[in-house]
C-alpha cells in the first residue's frame, strides 16, 4: 500500500506502466442466505442489538472484501456496502439530514448514527420517511434527498473512514465509493411540497464539503477514491455538462487528495462523453456491456475511441461484464474490446459495468438448475471470477486463458442450439405476426355496446384490481406444499375453498364485476415464469430491491410459449360458482419482461412478442371458456421507459404492440381491461390510449383524481377506474369520501356510462378487517352517486 498522494496534481500512471487490474465498482450487500435481511429485520423487532447488528455488518463488509481479494481482485471498493440504502447514507455523511425531521434519535456514535439512519428510511413518530423512487431503471429503489434553500452540508465520514480502515488492516487495495455530487443533486428533490426549488443550485455549497472528505480520505490512505456520477448517462439539462466541468476542476485542485476516478454508469454517454475523458481526473469508470438492443457498447467504445489523447494518461476501469445481467461474459468479444481499450489509456481495469448490487450473489447456492443454462450463467461471485480472469488474460496473453476462453464459447453455443432455446414453433409463430393480429375487432364505441348488452353492467361499475388478502391459511398452503407435506391436491381443494370464500363475500358485498382473488399467486410475475417454456424461476437469486426487500427476478433463457393453459381452471372454478361475470387476470408482457432478467441473445422487444403471444393464447382461452372481462396488468409499463428520450419512441412502439397482440384476439364483445399502479402517465399517455383497453383502473386516490384532467385533455376514449381507495393506508375511507371523488371524477369529464368504481390496486397486502368495511363503503358510494345521475 503506497501513501496517499499529496500533491495537487498527482502523477497518471504512466501509459503501459501499471500492469493491468481488476476490480468492480460494488457488490450485493446481502451476505449468504441473505444474512443482512435478517439481521436488519431482527434489529427492527426488537431481537438484535444495534451492537449485533454492526458487528454482522462489519463481518459482512469483511467476508465480501476476502472474497473479492481471493477473486482475483487487485482493488476493492469500499462504502458501497448498506444497512438500507447508500444514497441515504450519502444523506448522512453530508449531513443533509430533512428540517422536518425534528425528532430523530441522539448519540454520536455508530449506533446512533444507526438507529438516525433507520429512521429517515422509516419514518419518526412525528414524521413520514423519506420518499423512495427508482435508482435509474433498475428495480432498485434509493431514498430521495429533500434538499432546499435553507440546507446546510456538513461532513460526517466517521462510518466510511472506518471502513477504509477495516480494508486496510486486511492489507487489500481498498477504493472507497462515494456517490458524486452532480448525481446526489440531481436525484433528489425539493424539501417543500409544491416548489420549484432546484436542488443542483445547492452545488457551490456542496463541493467544498466533498473537498474536504476527499481530503480525510487521503489521510485514512485512500490512495484512489471512485466518485460515482451516474446522471452522466441521462439526458442533460442546458448547461448541467458545463457545471460538471467545473465542480470537477474544483474538486480536483483540492490539496491533499487521493486519486479521483469519476465512475459512470446504466447506458452511454453521449455528449458527456468528450466532457467526462476531458475532466482534470486520473480515472474514469465506463459501461461497455453488451446488452441485445442497448447499443452501450459500440456507443461508448466509439466515445472513448474519440476522445483521443485526453485518455492517454488516465486510468479506466472497462466495464465489459454486465453488472445488469446473469448471464456469463462472451469472454473473447471482452477480450477484443479490453485489448483495444489497453492501446488507449494509461492503465485498464477490468470491471462490471455498474455495481454488482443488481444482480444475484452466487449460482452456486441453486440446486435445480438444467446444467446446460446453468454453464452460461453467472451472479456476482461468478462475475467476480470473470473479471479476474479477463484481467488475467490481458496481463498474460490470451492464450493463458484460451482453456476458459474455449468453455465460454462451448457454453454459449450450446445454449444457443439446444432445443430449450431456439423453439422453431415459436419463431415460426412469430414470423407469422401480422397487422391484423395487434388489432382489437370493432371500434370502441362498438365493443361498448356489444359488451354492454352482454354483460348488463349498471352505471359506475364496481369492480376490484384482482387480489385478495393472502391470509395465513394461504400462505401455509403454498409453504405446505412447497415443502412436501401438502399434495397437489390438497393444494388445489385449500384454493378453491379460498376462490369460494371471496366470490361469496364479493356477491354479498354487491360488487359488479367480481375476480377469483389470485390466492394461487406467490407473485403476479413468478407465477407465470414459473408455467412458461422459456423461463426459469431461482430458489435463492435475491436482489435488493429496497431496504431490507428483495425479489427473485425470473430469468428468460430461451424462446418463450405456453405448453398449457396457465389461470383458466381457475376462472372457470369462479366463473361457475357466480352468475355475476367474474374477471380473468393475467400479467402483462411488458411486465413479465421489466421485473425479470433478460436474454443476451434476444432483444426485449424480440422476447415480448414471444411472451405476448404465449398470454394471447391465454386469453383466447379464457375467453372460450366464457370469462367476458380479462384484465391484463402493466404496472411496468411507464417505469420501464428508457433514460434517454431518444430511446422512448421505439420503446413504447414494441410495448404497445405486446399489450395489443395479448389482447386483440378476442371478439368486440369480450371486455379487456387493464391496471396501471401510477396515475402520472406524463409522456406514456399516448401510449396508454393506443393500448386500446376498454377499461384501465389506476391508482388516483391519493392525488385526488388528478389524472382525470390528463384524460380529458388527451381526450381518452375508452373506460376508466381513478382508484377511490388508497390501498397502500390502512385508514378506510368513508362514503363521502369515496362519493365526493367520484363526483370529482364526473366533474372533471369522465362520462357516467364511462366511470369503474375500484380501489387503486390489488388487496394483496390489506387484511379482510380493512377490506370489507372498504368494499362495502365503495359499493355503497357508487350507488348514491348513481341515484343523483
Ligand atoms: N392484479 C394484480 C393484483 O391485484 C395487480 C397488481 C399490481 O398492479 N401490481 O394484485
Ligand atoms: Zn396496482
């Protein structure tokens, strides 16, 4: 370990000079068995101390680092490891902490700071947490800073300091992580409701605070630190690119500073390209990966092609394996990209292209993998061997590694020919797609009418999202037969009895149009993959998704179709105990898609046409076995647009046309609905009118019907369900409550023969305590409003 440099300026490494290293910019958090869940989720109960707690994470930070070390890594990161959320740690260690929060637990020191930490991510007595949102487009969600004019910075970097310690004392090459300050600024937002306040104003108060962290890490040996600036890769508001240039030629004249390595991340650079190799910074951090239909790689190797002699002395970390992604790295394409790369800067590292947080940690820990996929998978503790391993190649030649370079290929082409990938059927199928196919028969106001004869409807339709409460009776069924000691059977007879008990409290309720309750459902994605050809489901692929949750994303491995009819028995079994029409529900492609991992060797817009036609074939099914509304859910749909605006079009292009091949097939006379958990549809409003729904619900209750004036003013045509009941409060509502909303819903230009009447969404995670009284009042509300129309 050399000391920390002391200079303004401290020397690049010198071209060809370092040998080449290998190191990835951050790694999951969660330990084996999801050691960190637990221990969290104890601490919060009450059953671990905060003592405890730190110390499983010190343990936890500890393991990941030899790990990484006995890897094959040369340089390992440090500060990327959390106990909920590394953007709310940033919070603290710039000392950002919200004015709202006015009760927040004393005492300085780790526990303290802890228990401080827990409950900005919580919420005080007093006070409600911090919002949470979407880290880019990941399935990631951070916490938002609420910054405004009056906050103050103030550096707090005991944690992380101490941290680079823990690092240095095993003797490792430890980089700490820091997020940048452009990115911090950029996602968070203003800390009074309503104002226009511009949280990036707050730059120039800013810097000096990073100023001085970089210097205490210099002084805790911190030879080089990777500042993370993601927003890079988004598009850029007028003039953001210029104050980069400028926060960067501030920070980096900071004395007494380590090495800076400006990281960026999730896509290409675009026109922050030449701005970001320009920077007055020793190293740069890029995402080479090579996802079907992305174009990162060529767009940013072009980039890095072009930024000429502004490289030549720098060091880059190459991030050719896919941190977004399970499957293995195409070893010799990595190769090709990292040996030109190696002729154009000063030193390379071979990296991930962003944190290791976004995928799974081990492959090792599933059991029931088919060996063929499993050989071309890879979770962090794979990717890590990658990275090691392609470094290994570029110091000692690729012939050193031909052996490994060979497997890979075997691997992949295996998988590429094997019957379990290409399905000639299915791309016969889809070659057969054609215009008429995405087309809905009869025009809107047709289907109406046709529908309406059929199914009778009364005004303001009551209905529900789809999901009842998962009861402990159902969730002992499901972990029953899991684990062997419920047949099938006695599976299937626990969730008909379920089925029985919803529709009868349905019919008694008074509701119009009732749904099975989807008590068979472990999850509206898993439960599909897990009956699809072409997806395969983990036992043990968690990744964080907030906090201490985490989800087991499906992963698409081959070509997908339906060998058999997936939710149709169970609709029968409903349809049959009711003469009032009950609901089909499916998930739909494009969020089978977003909440899964896709192919490399397809791109999403190729794979969704697969899926759409497999859930076609579904709902033509459940059509024929005469369920007259089929709702088809896209929660997904908006959060899955792309970054940058340029990518928008086509996106939307391929998940109308999914949603439309799902659902066209049917007659005008079968109701399509679908169910979106967001009313702020901003730029996908088009979109949501091309998907041709005959009714859409969505979550509105909240925002006191909003988007009903954004209906209007699109002029939508068809149907809609504002949600008159905020599923995600126990409180419920009132029949004024829900009266008055629906009045506002008529006011605002929703037609009476066009309003639904439901809650904002699925009633999964609500107990029959809140359910029944809300149902009741809801179908109570809707007949007042009814009898004034
Ligand atoms: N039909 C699903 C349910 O009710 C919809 C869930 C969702 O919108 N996320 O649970
Ligand atoms: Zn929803």
């Amino acid at each position: 370990m050399t000391d920390p440099h002391t200079t303004t300026t401290p020397p690049p490494p010198g071209r060809g000079g370092s040998p080449t290293g290998a190191t990835v910019l951050g790694y999951p958090r969660q330990g084996p068995g999801r050691r960190l869940k637990r221990a969290v989720e104890g601490h919060w109960r009450g059953r671990t101390s905060a003592e405890e707690l730190l110390a499983v994470g010190a343990e936890l930070r500890r393991d990941r680092w030899q790990e990484m070390a006995s890897a094959g890594l040369t340089e390992v990161p440090v500060g990327d490891f959390s106990y909920y959320d590394h953007v709310l740690d940033t919070t603290l260690l710039l000392g950002a902490t919200p004015a709202r929060f006015t009760d927040l637990p004393a005492g300085d020191d780790p526990a303290g700071r802890l228990a401080r930490q827990f409950a900005l991510a919580r919420g005080t007595d007093s006070q409600p947490p911090l919002e949470m949102t979407k880290w880019f487009d990941t399935n990631y969600h951070y916490l938002v800073p609420e910054l405004g004019p009056g906050t103050r910075f103030a550096l707090h970097a005991e944690d992380l300091l101490r941290q680079v310690g823990e690092a240095r004392e095993l003797g490792l090459a430890a980089r700490p992580v820091v997020l940048g300050p452009v990115s911090y600024l950029s996602l968070a937002k203003a800390d009074e409701p309503g104002s226009d306040f511009d949280p990036l104003t707050l730059l120039d108060r800013l810097v000096p605070v990073y100023a001085e962290l970089l210097t205490a890490l210099a002084g805790a040996g911190a030879e080089w630190v990777q500042v993370d600036e993601p927003v890079l890769v988004l598009d850029q508001p007028a003039g953001l690119l210029e104050r980069v240039r400028e926060v960067w030629t501030a920070l980096a004249a900071t004395p007494s500073r380590p090495r800076l390595l400006v990281a960026t991340y999730f896509g290409a650079l675009g026109e922050a390209a030449p701005v970001l190799a320009g920077l007055p910074v020793e190293g740069l951090a890029v995402d080479l990966s090579a996802a079907p239909g992305s174009g990162t790689r060529a767009a940013n190797l072009a980039a890095l092609r072009a930024a000429g002699h502004d490289l030549a002395g720098k060091r880059l970390l190459a991030g050719v394996v896919d941190g977004r992604n399970v499957w293995r790295t195409d070893l010799a394409a990595a190769l090709d990209v990292l040996t030109e790369l190696g002729g154009l800067v000063g030193s390379l590292d071979v990296s991930a292209s962003c944190s290791l947080l976004h995928v799974p940690l081990d492959l090792a820990a599933e059991t029931s993998l088919d060996p063929g996929v499993a050989r071309c998978l890879a979770f962090a503790r794979q990717k890590l061997a990658e990275v090691a391993l392609l470094a290994d190649g570029l110091r000692r030649g690729r012939e050193a590694v031909a052996g490994a370079v060979a497997d890979d290929a075997a691997a992949r082409s295996a998988l590429r020919t094997s019957p379990l990938t290409v399905r000639p059927d299915v791309r016969e199928r889809v070659a057969a797609v054609g215009a008429a196919d995405t087309r809905r028969r009869g025009t809107a106001e047709e289907r109406r009418r046709s529908q309406q004869q059929r199914l009778g409807l009364p005004l303001l339709p009551t209905t529900t999202i789809g999901s009842f409460p998962q009861t402990e009776e159902v969730r002992r069924a499901r972990a029953g037969l899991r684990r062997g000691e419920l047949d099938p059977a006695g599976y299937q007879a626990a969730m008909r009895a379920e089925v029985e008990r919803v529709v009868a409290l349905q019919e008694e309720l008074g509701l119009d149009v009732l749904v099975h309750g989807e008590p068979e459902r472990n999850d509206m994605v898993q439960y599909f993959a897990e009956q699809l050809d072409g997806f395969l489901t983990t036992e043990e692929g968690w990744v964080q998704s907030y906090g201490s949750r985490y989800v087991r994303p499906p992963v698409v491995v081959g070509d997908v179709s339906r060998p058999a009819p997936m939710t149709v028995e169970w609709s029968r079994y409903a349809q049959q105990l009711t003469s009032r029409p009950v609901k089909g529900m499916l998930t739909g492609p494009v969020t089978m898609l977003a909440w899964s991992f896709g192919r490399d060797d397809l791109t999403p817009a190729e794979t969704a046409t697969q899926v759409a036609l497999a859930l076609r074939e579904e709902v033509q099914d459940l059509e024929r076995a005469g369920i007259a509304v089929i709702q088809v859910d896209e929660p997904a749909l908006r959060e899955t647009l792309p970054l940058r605006r340029a990518a928008r079009e086509g996106y939307l292009d391929w998940a109308v046309r999914a949603f439309l091949l799902t659902t066209a097939g049917v007659d005008a006379g079968t109701q399509v609905h679908t169910h979106m958990c967001y009313a702020e549809f901003g730029e996908v409003l088009e979109a949501i009118i091309a998907l041709d729904a005959d009714v859409i619900s969505l979550e509105a209750a909240r925002s006191r019907m909003e988007v009903v004036a954004d209906l209007r003013e699109a002029r939508y045509p068809h149907a809609v369900g504002p949600g008159v009941w905020d599923i995600h409060s126990p409180r419920v509502p009132t029949v004024a409550d829900v009266v008055a909303s629906l009045e506002l819903a008529l006011a605002g230009g929703v037609p009476a023969e066009r309003l639904w009447v439901n809650p904002d969404c699925g009633l999964k995670t609500r107990g029959y305590a809140e359910v029944e009284p809300a149902l009741r009042v809801l179908v109570e509300a809707a007949g007042v409003v009814r009898e004034r129309l």
